[in-house]
C-alpha cells in the first residue's frame, strides 16, 4: 500500500467529453420526443392532417404568424403540386391525335417548374441574406400555391360548363388574377420578416416570376 | 490515499446506480480490489486499464478528426456563404445596371467598372427562360424527351456558363485582365437584350416576315453587344486582341438571339404559304432524316418539282428545327398521305411530326390532306 500512496494521480487529466444520454434502467423515456409507435395509425394521421389544414388555413386567410415556418411539413406542397400537374393535363383528343403521347411530359413539366422554381426562389432568398432555412422556405412557397389551385379549379368549373368564348376568358382572368394576387401577398406576408430591410424587393422578384409562370399555365389551359 | 474506509465503502454498496466518470476513483478502486488479492495482480490490472483508457482514447481521437473533416469537406462544397457576396447589390444599383447594359459609354483611358454581381445577371435568365417557355408554348414546341421547362433552363445556364467561359478563355489569351465573375456579370446583364426582343417578337409577332425581329435584332442586340465591345476595348489597346475578343462576343450574342427566335417559332405561316401557292410536288416517299439536308433548298415554293427521296414542307421544316426531330418509328406509324384532285393517283407521302396540332389542323381544314389513320 505504500507504492499506492506515492502515486500521484491529479496530474493525469483524462479529457473525457460528457455526452449521451442519463439513462436509468427500468424508468419511461422522457416527454422530448413522441414515441408514435404506441398509438394508432389513425391517430398518427388525423395529427398529421390536421396540421396540414391547419397551414392551408393560414395560408388562406393571410395573417401573420409563424405556424408555417415553425413546424414546416411538405405534405401540403405535394399534394396541391400533384393536384396542379393532374388538372393540367392534355385534353382527350389532343392524346388521340398525337397517338404517342400519353400526357407525361405535361405531367412533369409542371412538377419540374414548380420545385425547382421554389428551389430557386429558396436559394435566392438565403443568398440576399435571408434567415431562413431551406425546407421553410419551400413548405411557405408550396403552401401559397393554394389560392392559385382554387382558381385552377374554378376555372375548370367553367370550362366545363359554358363554351369558351371572350366573356369566360375575362372571367378566368380576372380570377387567375386573384389567385396570383392572393398567392403573391400571402407568401409576402410570411417571407418578409426573414429579409433584411431595403432588399425585400430583390427577394420578391424571383417569387412573382414563380407564381407568375404557374398562373399563366393556368390561364394558358383552354382544354377540358 | 490508502484509505481503506473508502474502499470498504464502495465495497458495501454493489447496487448503487451513481455513474461515477471519474477515472482515477475507479483507477483507485480497481487498484484496490485487484491489491487486496494479491500484489502481482495489481501490475497486471494497471497495464489493463492502460490499454483501455488508450484505446477510448483513440477512439476519441478519430471520431473528432473525422468529424472534423467531414465538416470541413461540408463547408467548401455544401456552402452557399461562397456566393453570398455577390448577392450583396440594392435594387437600385440592379436597375442602374440593367437600363446601362444597353448604353454603350464611349471608351476612355480609365477603365470601365464591371461589378462582380451574380444576382442580376441570374434574374435576367431566368427571366428569359420564362420568355421561352411561353415562346415555345405559343409556338406550340413539342420535346420528345424531356420537358420544355428543362430544355429552356438547359438552353439559357449553359449558354450563360458556356459563353463566358469562351469569352474569359478569349481574354486570357489575349492578355486582358477580366476576372471570370466580371465576365459573367457581363453577359448575363447582356442578355437583357434578348429577354426584350423575345419578348417584343413573340407578342407582337408578324405573320409573314421577319423584317420586325431582324430590326429589333440589329437594334437592340446590336447596342448590347456594343456596350460590351466598348467594356473590352477599355481594358485593351491592341487592336488584334480587342477584335478577337470583341468577334467572340459579338458572334455568341448575336448568333443566340438567331437561335433563339428561330429555334422556337412557329412554323405555321410558312405551312399557310406553302399550301397557299398551291404548288404540290410529284410523288415523293418519305426518306431518312439524313436526305433532308439535301433537300433544304429545295421548298414548294420553287417551281422547280422537288428531288424525289427527299422529305418536304413538314419534313424539312422540321430538319431546321432541333429537339423536333422525327424519329423514324413515330414518322412510320402515322404517316400522312398528300393528294389533290389532280394528282389522285401519286400519294405524297409526308412525314408530318404528329403532335403538332395546329398544321394538322390547318392541312385538314384546307381539304387537302386526308390521314391514313381515319
């Protein structure tokens, strides 16, 4: 016991880094993270879809808040881009006559303009100096396509039931118009906290160019 | 230290749950147990623990250094903090330069500033790519892989990267000091000037001639591309370097904005024409797409009957214009056969391309052709 004494044991410092986690055997995990592997799928679900609504709510009525950019998701991006890329499709003789064709490249011509236009627009927004991260960024853009979905829609409606003459044509533009206004001032709303002062204009651009292309597909679209 | 009421302690609490991280106590502890039984262990234990708190070491050591460089290896490629800077303008100086990208200042000895800025020159095309598309739109452009939207992003960034690099590669071997980024900013502020003769000529588009676009060609591409000559000629007094450099630009803007318009426009007034004149040639068979060459010079509008084995009107038209190739499959499967009254016996087969719409349209409306399918 001696040799034990002369040892000096606090000149050896060991760098040993404190990190992982405290676990206690036998005890719950805690609350930080939900563990949805306990409760039912529907319940997953339900949470999942009323989160989105929740955002296509805010989108719809323009305040400000920061649900979207909080607790972003791309649920809603995805699913009005599919719904976007479906309704303007070729119409059914324009597939007979070109006999090859069967509405693919309509299908991702509309996909590819709508992400990486909003791919674009995220990247300019973070090179002007922005304070955003990209996926809020594209789930705000995404989510603000919504008012020009519905006017997608109300323009089919039309189509559909009347012929397509000068007067319906003013109508779907007047409300394309709205769409692309509604569009272009919601995702203003949410967007322009995260630019610095005096550059909000250069942000806006690519972003009006963005709903600007997508509401002219949407004007462009004559067959039904 | 040789506290044996210490040891006897820990010896009394096997159970206990306390995580102690502190190594020289289990040090201790261990040397401890391991004396108890015997003095020779006691050795052996310690190069143990040695080993051990080596080897946690090392394990240490390679985790920080791996992690270390894979946040190294992030930063320089996944970092877009590198172009940050030359996003950094206000949307007056964007608006300064965009309206003096068509005014050419007279060359003095000083040299004329080019700013290195990214933003500009990134909005002018992708605001051109958004012309095209509703060019080709109006046009009625088929692409038979891909999409249009990807053919014009293709089309407008690698021109942009593709002519810059030229026009850099251009003067470094002339010996004129252009920064890459300079040249860059350059020709994406220059073109500008295709966005508005696109945009002019696809509004307000003629039918028959292309008197307009050739005027707005010369008048506005000209004072672009003079506003870079004079860009290059305040950096340079040789008059065989700035007329190489000036010829390379010159004949890349210019030659785009041609292939721009041409590329992409409709094709359905020279159709009208064609059928107008009413000069339909003699029996002719489809061929390859490599007879069309040949027979480029050779229109309906010549009275001259055309070559036999050569494809016209559609098939020719279609020669000029690129990514509208006919692929001998989609050519052989609905071909359209080509008769008027008085030639009822020779069918002219012509290798329309299908999708186009509005020709067939057009043709079927003039009661001239009928299509083998119906």
């Amino acid at each position: 016991m001696a040799d034990v004494g002369t040892v000096d044991f606090h000149d050896e410092v060991v760098d040993v880094p404190l990190e992982g986690d405290i676990d206690v055997p036998g005890a719950a995990k805690s609350d930080d993270e939900l563990s949805t592997l306990d409760e039912p799928v529907r319940i997953t679900i339900l949470r999942d879809l009323r989160a989105v609504g929740n955002k296509f709510w805010h989108v719809l009525i323009p305040k400000k808040s920061s649900v979207l950019l909080k607790e972003w998701d791309l649920w809603g991006p995805l699913v009005l881009c599919t719904f976007l890329a479906i309704m303007l499709q070729g119409s059914a003789e324009e597939v007979d006559e070109m006999k090859n064709n069967d509405g693919g490249p309509q299908f991702a011509e509309v996909f590819v303009i709508y992400w990486m236009g909003a791919a674009v627009v995220t990247l300019n927004i973070k090179l002007l100096g922005g304070n955003i991260s990209f996926f809020q960024s594209i789930c705000v853009l995404g989510y603000c396509v919504s008012p020009l979905a519905i006017a997608l829609v109300i323009c089919r409606i039309l189509l559909a039931v009347s012929v397509d003459s000068v007067a319906v044509f003013i109508v779907r533009f007047l409300f394309v118009i709205l769409g692309f206004g509604w569009s272009t001032f919601a995702s203003t709303a949410f967007l322009s906290e995260s630019q610095p002062v005096g550059r909000k204009l250069l942000a806006m651009y690519p972003l009006f160019m963005f709903y600007f292309v997508i509401s002219w597909l949407i004007i462009s679209h004559t067959h039904s | 230290m040789a506290d044996k009421s210490w040891q006897t302690q820990a010896q009394s609490e096997p159970g206990s749950a306390v995580l102690d991280m502190d190594l020289e106590e289990m040090e201790m502890m261990d040397d401890h147990g391991s004396s108890t039984a015997g003095g020779g262990k006691g050795q052996g234990g310690l190069a143990d623990d040695m080993r051990q708190r080596m080897g946690e070491n090392v394990t240490q050591m390679f985790w920080q250094a791996g992690t270390q460089s894979a946040k190294r290896a992030w930063s320089v490629y996944g970092n877009i903090d590198v172009l940050r800077p030359y996003f950094d303008v206000e949307p007056r100086e964007v608006q300064m330069r965009l309206l003096f990208s068509l005014v050419p200042l007279k060359p003095n000895d000083q040299r004329l500033q080019v700013p290195k800025e990214l933003y500009g020159p990134t909005m002018v095309v992708l605001t051109l790519i958004a012309l095209l598309l509703y060019q080709m739109k109006t046009a009625d452009h088929r692409v038979e892989e891909g999409t249009l939207i990807g053919s014009a992003f293709g089309v407008c960034f690698m021109y942009w990267l593709g002519a810059s690099c030229t026009v850099w590669f251009a003067a470094y071997v002339c010996n004129i000091r252009f920064a890459a980024l300079q040249v860059l900013s350059m020709m994406g502020y220059g073109l500008s000037s295709h966005c508005i003769v696109i945009l002019l000529g696809t509004v307000l588009h003629t039918s028959h001639d292309h008197m307009f676009f050739y005027l707005l060609w010369a008048g506005v591409g000209g004072l672009a591309t003079l506003r870079m000559a004079t860009i290059v000629m305040s950096r340079t007094r040789g008059q065989k370097e700035r007329m190489i450099v000036i010829g390379t630009i010159a004949a890349l803007h210019l030659l785009f904005l041609l292939y721009l318009h041409f590329a992409y426009h409709t094709i359905v007034e020279e159709i009208s024409d064609a059928l107008n004149e009413k000069l339909v040639p003699v029996a002719m068979t489809y061929n390859q797409q490599t007879d069309s060459a040949a027979a480029l010079g050779q229109l309906p509008g010549n009275d001259a009957p055309l070559v036999h084995d050569a494809p016209i009107v559609g098939g020719v038209r279609d020669a000029l214009i690129p990514n509208v190739a006919l692929k001998d499959a989609a050519a052989a499967e609905s071909p359209l056969s080509f008769g008027k009254s008085a030639l009822n016996d020779t069918a002219l087969k012509v290798a329309v391309k299908p999708q186009n719409s509005i020709i067939l349209g057009k043709l079927k409306n003039s009661g001239v052709i009928h299509a083998l399918n119906e």
